[in-house]
C-alpha cells in the first residue's frame, strides 16, 4: 500500500515548504496520512488482514508523534496542516 510515483510526487509538491523539501514534517504527515487513506479502503474489503492492520497502527502513531514536534515547535504550521488535510486534533 506505498505511494509509488505520480501520487507521492503530487503529495510533495502540494505540502512541500521551500523547492527541494522532502523530509519536512509537513510532508512527512501528507505522505502519512495519503497511505493511511488507502489501508483504510483496503480494510473496507478485507477485514482480517490483521498484519496490515498492525501496519496501519504504527504510521498511525508515527503520524501522531510528527502532529505533536510540529505543535510544539510552530503551531501556526500545524493548525494549517491540519485544516488541509481534514485530521481533528
């Protein structure tokens, strides 16, 4: 359930914050929450996948913790980031 190609570079360039940014948090959680979106589809159709599940668990949390340095370091960024990408905190 990666993001391969189009769709990441897509993400990217929608998120990024200066030309060559990749590994911004705000580009990190874009990524994140992208393929948690589709796991969450797959799960529509295959709900004992219990490995994937585990997976889902983990960018979850990782998700949550990157939510939290970006809160804590630039709250303007993170109220932004938020109200793009629809999470409620």
């Amino acid at each position: 359930m990666a993001l391969y190609g189009a769709k990441k570079q897509e993400v990217i360039s929608k998120f990024k914050v200066h030309e060559k940014d990749t590994g911004s948090p705000e580009v990190q959680v874009a990524i994140l929450s992208k393929r948690i979106s589709e796991l969450t589809k797959h799960f529509d159709a295959n709900k004992k996948d219990n490995s994937s599940r585990r997976g889902l668990l983990k960018m979850v949390s990782q998700r949550r913790s990157l939510l939290s340095y970006l809160k804590k370091t630039d709250l303007n960024r993170y109220m932004k980031l938020i109200g793009e990408l629809g999470i409620r905190k």
